[in-house]
C-alpha cells in the first residue's frame, strides 16, 4: 500500500475534526440542524487553512444517508455517500478546479446541469475552489443562477483572494472568513498526530514548525512529514533536526552578526558574512533573518513578557540581552536602514557588494550619537550664545560653527533637516 502523507491522512471527515474555525463550525451547525440552509457559501483564507475540507464536510453532512446526520449536524463518515464525497468521486457532489477551467463555457455546463435532480442524495452540491480565478464573463453568466439556484443545488466557493471575487457574487453568498490558527494550537494538534503516530518530539521542534507553517495546518504537516522522513522516521525528534532542515541552524550566527554591528565591529561583522556567504548566497534571506531578530528585541523592549516562540533557551537569552542593552532608538534605525537595503540589494550586480556596504553604513551608524540628543544640544547651545549676546547688548549671529557630526548625521537620514 502506497504510504499516505499525513496532511491527506489526517484531513478532518466532519465539524468536530475542524480545528480553529469555532465560528463557523458553531453557524454551519445551527443552520444545517435548524434546516435553514443557505444556497451559496464562499469559504476565504490562506492556503492549507480548510476551505476545500470544510466544502466536502458541508456536502457529506448534507447528503449522509444517516438519518441522524441532519440532526446532530455530524456525517457519519462510513456511508455509501459519505466515503464517495471524501474521495471525490460522488457524481452528485461536482468538484471543480476554477485555476483551470476558467472560462465562460465551463460554467455554462454547470448552469445546464444544474436542471437535473440529483441521482443518489438529496443535494446536488458544486464546490468551486479558486473562484477568484474565474473570468468576467464566467462570473457574469454565474449570476443569475447564484441568486435564484433550484432548491436542491447548493454552491460553495473557495478562495484565497476574496478581493478579486465581484462583489455582484459575494452579495449573493454567505460569507466565512477562515482564520490562522495560533502556533500552540498547531503544536496541540501535531502532538495529537504524533501520539497516533507513535513518535514523540521536542516542544521546542513542534514550535519552529508551527511558527514557519504562518497559521496553515497543512503547511505545518508537511513539514512535520519531512521532519520526519529526515530523521530517518526514528522515534524521537529533536529540534536539532528540525532546525537543520528548516536551515536554523545559522540562527545563533545571524544573532552574533547582529550583536557586533550593534557593536560597531565592522571586522569581525565582515568575517561573519562572509562564512555565511561561503555556504549560502541567500544575502536578502540574511537581511530578514536580521529583521526579525530585530522585531523581536523591540517586541521585548515594549512588552517585556512577550513570548519568544521556535527559539532555543540560549537564543532567547541573547535577544533579550539585546533589547536591554540597545536603544529603541538604535533598533528602528538599523530596521529602517536594513528595509532600505532590500531594494538596493535588489538592484544591485552584485548583492555580496552591496551588503557588505550596507554592513559598514550600519557599524559606522552605530558609533554616532543618538539624533534626538544633538539636536537637543545644539538647541542648548544656541540659546546659550543668545543668551550671553543679551547679557552683553552684543547682536551677534548665532553661528555654531562646523560640525562633521552634524553632516554626518544628516546623510545618515536622508531627508532630515534641522529647524
């Protein structure tokens, strides 16, 4: 038997396998138990979140041969129905790709099929996933059909572009927003897979996957299949693994590079580089690995109890040396420069080039004092020179001389002046 991948494997069958989605389990269930169903859905969110898994439970729920599915709003997943509709295979429950058949004339086919009562359950259901992909004509021929379908046809959309569905159609459907789910939930419902699974993992392993899955439950199966399939399917995964796989394992490198540019040691920040550079040529994935260093010690700075999720004991002790010891000041400018350097880095010939100059901008940004404090000096002085001419009835032009400082400051921060 071919082996299964655990996102097809462990795809919810009904309402209570869904995870995260508590409003729409909660309405889907009031309505279908209250027989106050509407005739068009349009499910939204990102990739791997259940919209096509909510599509088919929605259909096995309504055409289960159980007579108590009705009423407990729960397919009973064995039926003749129910099996058919899980492997796509029901001739009354139509599944259509909308990336690839786009166009007018398909959906005119649905439009004349619709006629026809269905064959061997009570609904006849069309599931249409990446609506948005559909053309214009193919929405407007929809329309009329949409708003007025006979009383056994049931439309369901799926998108992950809601804003490029004509609101003529989003009008004539109810509408769920299906949200991300949180990094502890997907770490709860891995340990579950895992438990059925028989492998244990460190919390730590479960907590990168789920924080590089950005809320997608399938996203974060693949990766814990690929975890797996990595460590050779042995009992027991590290985060070692994990972070290996996930390419981490520089992480504790980035931190340092970060530390000594908040150092001002050019040097030994250029020596770190290029060791990096030497295995990977990734100079814009650096870039952001920084950046969210970065976000996280100005995330602790504000909120001191913020929770730092996917990182060692040893990492989180070095981020958090870092918010103590740099400025917020200091944080939002090196951000700042390092957002800037994106586009130039993207522009230029040569990318290890143009990072090492950024590199040195940002050691050499360091060693300069806070702007707000020049600032705040020169204004000092300049009210001190007025000052002492009134004292002396001497008018005098308050001059504060040349300052290299200043100037250096001033292209440093393209766009400032001094008032």
């Amino acid at each position: 038997m071919s082996y299964l991948v655990l996102a097809r494997k462990y795809r919810p069958q009904n309402f209570d396998e869904l995870i995260g989605q508590e409003v729409l389990v909660a309405t889907l269930t009031n309505a279908i138990r209250n027989n106050r169903l509407h005739h068009a859905y349009i499910l939204t969110g990102i990739r791997g979140i259940g919209k096509t898994t909510t599509a088919r439970i929605i259909a096995k729920t309504l055409n289960c041969l159980d007579q108590d599915a009705l009423n407990n709003a729960k397919a009973c997943g064995i039926c003749d129905n129910c099996r058919r509709i899980a492997s796509s295979k029901h001739q009354d429950v139509v599944e259509i790709d909308a990336a690839s058949r786009t166009g007018v004339d398909d959906i005119r086919e649905i439009i004349d099929s619709i006629a026809y009562a269905p064959v061997a359950s009570k609904h006849k259901i069309y599931i249409i996933d990446e609506v948005h992909m559909l053309s214009n004509s193919a929405f407007n021929a929809l329309l009329k059909t949409l708003e007025e379908p006979p009383a056994h046809v049931k439309f369901i959309f799926a998108t992950t572009e809601i804003r490029k569905v004509p609101l003529t159609v989003l009008s004539r459907c109810q509408r769920f927003d299906l949200r991300r789910l949180d990094e502890s939930e997907i770490v709860l419902h891995l340990k579950n897979i895992l438990n059925k699974e028989n492998f244990e993992a460190d919390e730590e392993a479960l907590s990168l996957i789920s924080r590089f899955s950005e809320g997608s439950v399938r996203d974060s199966l693949s990766l814990l299949d690929q975890a797996l399939a990595i460590n050779n399917h042995q009992k027991f995964l590290s985060s070692d693994v994990v972070e290996k796989m996930l390419c981490l394992s520089d992480r504790v490198a980035v931190i340092e590079l970060l530390e000594k540019i908040l150092s001002g040691d050019f040097p030994t920040s250029l020596k770190i580089f290029s060791e990096f550079y030497s295995h990977s040529s990734d100079v814009l994935q650096l870039i952001n690995d920084i950046l969210e260093i970065i976000h996280k010690a100005t995330s602790i700075k504000l909120a001191p109890d913020y929770n730092l999720y996917g990182y060692s004991e040893e990492q989180r002790k070095k981020i958090r040396d870092i918010a103590q010891k740099t400025s917020l000041n200091s944080l939002a400018r090196i951000w700042q420069m390092l957002s800037k350097g994106i586009s130039e880095i993207n522009f230029s010939s040569s990318p290890k080039m143009a990072f090492e100059m950024l590199l040195a901008r940002l050691c050499h940004l360091v060693a300069l004092p806070d702007l707000q404090q020049v600032l705040l000096n020169l204004d000092q002085k300049k009210n001190n020179i007025a000052q002492k001419n009134a004292q002396t009835n001497d008018i005098k032009p308050v001059s504060l001389g040349d300052n290299d400082l200043i100037s250096e400051i001033m292209r440093n921060f393209e766009g400032a002046k001094l008032v």
